[in-house]
C-alpha cells in the first residue's frame, strides 16, 4: 500500500473508532492506565490489519515500506491516543530481533508484541558502568546436558516498563572482562523465569517507569540467544540508532502538537516572539530530522553513529519547548490543579530527562565528535 493511501485510510479507521478508542492519553493519569490504553489501541490497530503493514511478512505483517508503520505511531500520537514514550518500545527492539533471532523465534515473538498482547524491556544499563556499555558485568555461563543455555546472574537498571514486560532483550558477558566489547552476548529472556526480581524506580515525576531488575542464576534457553555467542555488541550498535531515531518519529509530532497548543493557551503578550521562533524552529528542524531518517530507514539504508544527531535535536527542541511553557504558562507547571495544567507540569519534568535517556547529550556529541567529524579519540 502507498504511504498516501495509507494515511487517508487510517485517518478514515481512527475517526470511525474514535469512541472505541477513547479515553485515549491526554497527557495524563497513571502509569498503569497509559500502559492498558497503549495495549488497546495496539490491539484494535493489529485486528483491523493497520499495524501489521511495514513489517515483514515472515513475522506476520503485511509487508510494504515502514514509512506505513511510522505514519501509524504519528496518528495515534497527534489524536493524544497514546503517550508517545511508552509506545516507541516496538520500534527501538523489534527490528534488531528481525534481525539477530533465528526466524522461527522471530516470527513467534512479533506478532504478541505488535498487538499489545506482550511488552518487551531492554536489559543494557548496569550501575556503576554509566553509558560505558561495553563495561557490563551481568555474566551469562554456558550449561550443557539435558537443557542448554546460559545461567545468567547480575544486575540491570533503568529498564524501561520490566515491571510490565513478559520479555527482555539481555546483554550479557560470556567472555572475559578484559575483552571488552568482543566478550558479550546477547540473549532473548522471558521475565516470568525463576530467580528475576524486579525493583521499580520512582523518578521525579512520581512514575516508576523504569526499574532495577535482578538475576539469580536465571536459566534461558540456548535457542533463545540472539545472533552467536560473543555477538552481543553488534546487536547493541544495531539497535541503539533505532532507539536514537526512528523510534523518536511520533515523538517528533508531539512536539509539533504541543508547540501549537502552547500558542492557543498562552494568553496575548506571555510568549516572546524571538523565543517563540528560536523554538519552533527547533522543532522544525528535528522533525524535518526524524522525517529523512525515517526514509533513509525505508530505502534500506543502514542506520548509524548519525543517529545521534537525532537525539541532540530531541533533547534541545524538548528542554527549549517546556523551557517555554514554563516562561508562558507560570502557574499551569507550578501551581495548577486542572487537568490541562497537571498535564503540563507533567511533561515539563519530564522534558528534563530528555538529555539523559537513551544516551546522555554528553555520549552523543562524543559520537559525532569521534565517529562523524573524526576529531580524535576519548581523553
């Protein structure tokens, strides 16, 4: 199906359906409810056949670009259907599954999490490595006999939504710690397994969206290791620029959302017309951003250490947008009880973790330091 036939057709869907898929997101609410809205819609979308195109047939979707996928993520986002963090996490792990699970586990797996029916984590952090990936600990030990695998005992933190996941896409180290990058495999682990306990975390703005996740000699088959073993690293450079990207497109519209509904609310004279400008054309420019990349994605062109670039523009457009908000909208970020202010307030704070999450600024602009402009190694 062509992208434009596509958008007229689902736009068509979601105006039909709108009371089915209401209450829809509105920016606001706990935790839980986010997560049940984003499996209804996943669901709704999935049975009506719109989120099984731009996905590859051997996994249960329909084929065609995934320029479809993505205009998917845009619409449900931009009518406030979902929260549009929480519903990135198919697009940051599942296409380097596709790529590194063998094809019949890949094809069992997909289609759960493109409906909504599982949720998926992603076992990287550690404490005490910072963003020094390649430092990791968590060991996973080869076992033979009557059942092989790996035995895996360590620690994870910040993972995303594992309190909800049946899944976790693990890193773990099966070789010598001296061997850095070369010693790490990657493993497929179901959540539900004897000896993981999981911890939420409480951040700033009362969520507990992530978690410390412990393992205790956790046993994960060896048909569920992802690529070959020592191969664990390459799968992390393969999926990290998703996570850095693509996966930030429907964010991209919600900026561009809530920068217009900055303008309606804020009352004559409160927005300064230089900084109003400064701003959207920071969130024009990672739009536009996320859009080419997008398309290189649907070209079949590799994605890399660019990505970065993206999460640059991410950070700065969203910490300068709710930088604004709270020049324009004082009281709805500090004192507001209404709903449309609990909302603000809301993403304001939230606004802070974007330079942190997903790799830090600091990480990013070392990427493109070393690996785009070539100005040297770390110091």
């Amino acid at each position: 199906m062509e992208l434009d036939a596509f958008r007229k057709s689902l736009d068509d869907w979601l105006d039909e359906q709108q009371s089915e898929l209401a209450p829809g997101f509105a920016g606001a609410g706990p935790l839980e409810a986010k997560m049940a809205q984003i499996a209804k819609v996943r669901r709704l979308a999935f049975d009506a056949g719109w989120a099984r195109w731009g996905w590859p047939q051997r996994v249960g979707g329909f084929g065609g670009s995934t320029l479809l996928r993505a205009y998917l993520s845009e619409a449900v986002t931009v009518r406030d259907l979902v929260e549009p963090g929480l519903y990135s996490m198919p697009e940051v792990l599942g296409p380097s599954v596709l790529t590194f699970a063998r094809p019949e586990l890949s094809a069992a797996m997909l289609p759960p999490l493109l409906r909504g029916d599982e949720v998926w984590c992603q076992g990287f952090s550690e404490p005490g490595t910072g963003s020094n990936l390649a430092s990791l600990t968590c060991r996973a030990e080869r076992v033979t006999g009557d059942r092989e695998g790996w035995r895996v005992t360590g620690q994870k933190v910040w993972t995303s939504l594992s309190q909800y996941a049946q899944r976790c896409v693990l890193l773990t180290r099966t070789g010598p710690a001296e061997s850095a990058h070369k010693g790490i495999t990657a493993l497929f682990a179901d959540m539900d397994s004897p000896g993981i306990t999981i911890r939420p975390l409480q951040t700033m703005d009362g969520e507990q969206e992530f978690a410390e996740v412990f393992f205790d000699d956790v046993f994960v088959p060896l048909d569920r290791t992802l690529g070959e073993p020592g191969q664990g690293w390459t799968l992390a450079m393969d999926l990290l620029p998703y996570e850095r990207s693509t996966a930030l497109w429907q964010r991209a519209a919600w900026l561009h959302q809530r920068l217009r509904d900055l303008v309606g609310a804020a009352e004559p004279g409160a927005l300064d017309p230089v900084a109003l400008g400064e701003v959207t054309q920071l969130v024009y420019a990672f739009r536009a951003r996320s859009r080419t990349t997008q398309r290189r994605m649907a070209a079949g062109e590799h994605l890399g250490p660019e990505t970065s670039i993206d999460k640059v523009l991410l950070a700065t457009a969203e910490q300068a947008l709710f930088d604004l908000v709270a020049e324009a909208l004082p009281a709805a970020v500090t004192t507001g009880d209404d709903p449309e202010s609990e909302r603000w307030r809301a993403e304001f704070i939230y606004s802070r973790a974007s330079t942190i999450y997903g790799g830090t600024a600091e990480i990013q602009r070392n990427i493109i330091a070393r690996r785009l402009l070539d100005l040297g190694g770390d110091r």
